[in-house]
C-alpha cells in the first residue's frame, strides 16, 4: 500500500464517499424491503460499483445478504455529487435479521472503498 493510497483510503473513511439513509418499509420471514437515500460528496476518479448488505442477529452477528432494487433498474453508472432518493431495493435473506446494514462499493484509483453505511432496525412484526 503506497503512503499516497493510505492517506486516501483513511480520508474516505472519515469522509465517506457517499452517505446512506433510509427506512425498513415492510419486513416478513424471507424479506427486509427498506426505502434508501444517498448523499454523494465529490470524489474525482471514484466509480460506483455496487451496493453491499448484511443482515445483524439478535446476537450481534452479520450474516451477508443480497440487495437489489425493486421499484426500477438501477443506476449502474453512479451519481455525481448531490442528495438522491435511490429507491426500494429488497434484502434477502431476512434470517433473524433484527436489522440490516447498507452501503455503496466505490473503486477508486485501483481500491474498493466503503461509503458510509446505514444500520436500519427491522421493527417487530
């Protein structure tokens, strides 16, 4: 790791990338659909890649999940700077899931860096 890849890599993870808010819109035995919003920072040279999942036990423990978007085809191509509404996207699978972290993949200069995350509590049925 070069010292000029370091200093990047520690700027994006206290200046993320991308920021991501949202809600858990329903939730059954197989499914978490939440409702996602993204703030993106200027990151020149950076490329979106894909957004990233995991389900949190009762216990604490991530267990990976896929995510997709639902209500439309998704972005494949990124967002330049600015506040966004990305949309429903579905979350499976639930398992005993009490929440789910959510965030974006970006490639930049040769790394994958995480934007900011968002941990969304799945309400009791």
């Amino acid at each position: 790791l070069s010292a000029m890849a370091a200093v990047g890599e520690a700027y994006y993870r206290y200046a993320p990338i991308a920021t991501v808010s949202g809600a858990v819109m329903s939730a059954d035995a197989a499914q978490v659909i939440v409702h996602l919003r993204m703030e993106r920072r200027s990151a020149p040279g950076c490329k979106f890649l894909v957004m990233r999942a995991r389900t949190i036990d009762p216990d604490g423990e991530y267990e990976i999940a896929r995510i997709e978007r639902i209500d439309q085809t998704p972005v494949e191509t990124g967002f330049p700077p600015g506040r966004y509404d990305l949309g429903l996207w579905r979350i499976v699978p639930r398992s005993d899931g009490v929440a789910v972290i959510v965030w974006p993949l970006y490639e930049c200069g040769g790394r994958v860096i995480w934007g900011g995350s968002v941990v969304l509590p799945i309400p009791p049925a």
